[in-house]
C-alpha cells in the first residue's frame, strides 16, 4: 500500500533526479540525445529498500544512507508526538515512518556490514522498532488495528509519555547513525 507521504517523497525523488540527469554533462550531448537510463536495464530491482552494497564495491554508510532512507521513507523531520493528542493519526503515521525506516537500515546493515561494524547503529534501529511496536500495541496515535482496550483516561496520559520515548529512540538513532 502506498500512503501520500510516501508516494510525496518519490515523485520528489524522481523529480530531482531528472532534473539532475538533464542538467549538462562533459558529453557534449544534449539532454534529450542521451539515451534513456531504462534502457540500460530492463530488470527490475531485487528490493524497493536502497541497498548500501548496490551502487559500489564498498558499501554506503549507514550516514550515507540516511538522506536517502528518509526520501524513501517520507521522513523529512524526527517524529515528535510528545505535545500532540493521544489518538492523532499524523503522529501514528510519523512513528510508523520512523519504526520502518529503522527497520529497514538495520536490515541493509546486517547485510551489507555482516561483520558488526555498526552494531550501535543496528541496536538504536531495533529500539525505535520496539518501541514504536509497543505504542502501536496500546493503540495510542490510531496506530492499532483494532480500537484501544486500555480506558482512553489512561492512554491520555499514557501516549505522549510512550511517544516521547520513541522520539528519543529516533533521536538516539539519528545520533548512532550520524556520529563517526
């Protein structure tokens, strides 16, 4: 499923990078002479996830990768639900973004550095993952399935408590990722 957010971020994506491959270059050809970067391959790609092995023989790092994650991801700030009512969807949506953008770099991560040079990086990743599970589970932020079982007294005051935490994992996150 493709959410507005997301399907925002990539045609932002596609956009600027036509708009980049159209700029001139040292070929003297014109942008509408050069052939079609499609043609060059036909074969659809294994993942829609960026890959840190994908472009070279060395791979990305994970603060390499980050800007791109958060195009794919539509994370364009850090989720922060800590002042925002208990049940706002925005806030859910944010957190989902964040909880699957991590997921999603620890996974690259763990493939493309099996050798545990970014184990901080791994472990902050799977900490926003289970936290935001954990508020997803409660139902705070409309983020469950189903309507919340807790009393909604309680998840008042519960939520923005729970979605501070996670804003912290995304923040601790960032930090692991960014840091040398």
């Amino acid at each position: 499923m493709i959410t507005r957010r997301f399907a925002l971020a990539l045609s932002a994506a596609v956009t600027t990078a036509l708009t980049l491959s159209a700029c001139g270059g040292d070929d003297g050809m014109a942008a509408d002479d050069r052939p079609s970067p499609r043609a060059a391959s036909s074969a659809p790609s294994e993942s829609k996830r960026p890959s840190a092995a994908a472009s070279s023989a060395k791979p990305a790092t994970p603060a390499e990768l980050l800007p791109l994650f958060r195009v794919t991801y539509g994370m364009s700030t850090s989720p922060m639900c800590g002042h925002v009512a208990w049940d706002d969807p925005g806030c859910g949506e944010d957190l989902t973004a964040a909880a699957e953008l991590a997921g999603a770099m620890a996974e690259s991560i763990g493939r493309d550095f099996p050798d545990g040079e970014y184990t901080e990086v791994e472990k902050s990743a799977d900490h926003v993952v289970k936290t935001v599970g954990t508020v997803r589970k409660l139902g705070c932020y409309g983020m469950g399935s189903t309507p919340p079982k807790t009393d909604s007294a309680k998840l008042r005051e519960l939520c923005p408590s729970l979605g501070t935490i996670a804003s912290l994992a995304w923040l601790n996150f960032e930090s692991n990722v960014t840091l040398p």
